[in-house]
C-alpha cells in the first residue's frame, strides 16, 4: 500500500512473520524534489499476541516508519517518544 501526499509518500515494503511469534514489516519513505526521489527503509518488530496480527502489523509498521523518517532527520520525536515517557 503506497500513501501519497504533497512531497513525500510512504509504502509497505514487506511483512514477514516468524516462527517465533513476532511480526517484522519493511517501511519506505520517499521525498519527492525537483531533483528526483530520495529514499530510506527501515524495518520494526512487534510480537503477535493471542493470534491478533492487525494489531501486531500496524504496530511494527509505527515503529518502521518513525524509524525510516528520523533516518531523514525529521520526525524524530516519533522515534524518541518512548524515551521521553
């Protein structure tokens, strides 16, 4: 699933689930400029509890993408937000 906004868009790259119980999904962020794209992935992880995987995915695509944008340098309290609690 690509999402589209003025500038910048983001996709799901990949989910894969583990034998060990978690959930790892690949995210990608791309800057659109007048010069080309520039892009960066990032993976995030979460474990699947009681057979729910919605919820283990979207979790694992947060982490992902708050990983992929402060590897632009924006964003970066999405990153950070579980240290400044």
């Amino acid at each position: 699933m690509i999402t589209m906004f003025s500038g910048w868009c983001g996709e799901v790259r990949d989910v894969t689930y583990s034998n060990s119980g978690t959930v790892t999904v690949v995210y990608r962020v791309i800057l659109k400029g007048t010069d080309g794209e520039a892009f960066r992935d990032a993976t995030g992880t979460a474990k699947v509890h009681e057979g729910r995987n919605d919820d283990a995915v979207a979790a694992a695509e947060e982490a992902a993408f708050s990983k992929a944008c402060a590897r632009f340098g924006f964003g970066l309290y999405l990153y950070h937000q579980d240290e400044i609690l």
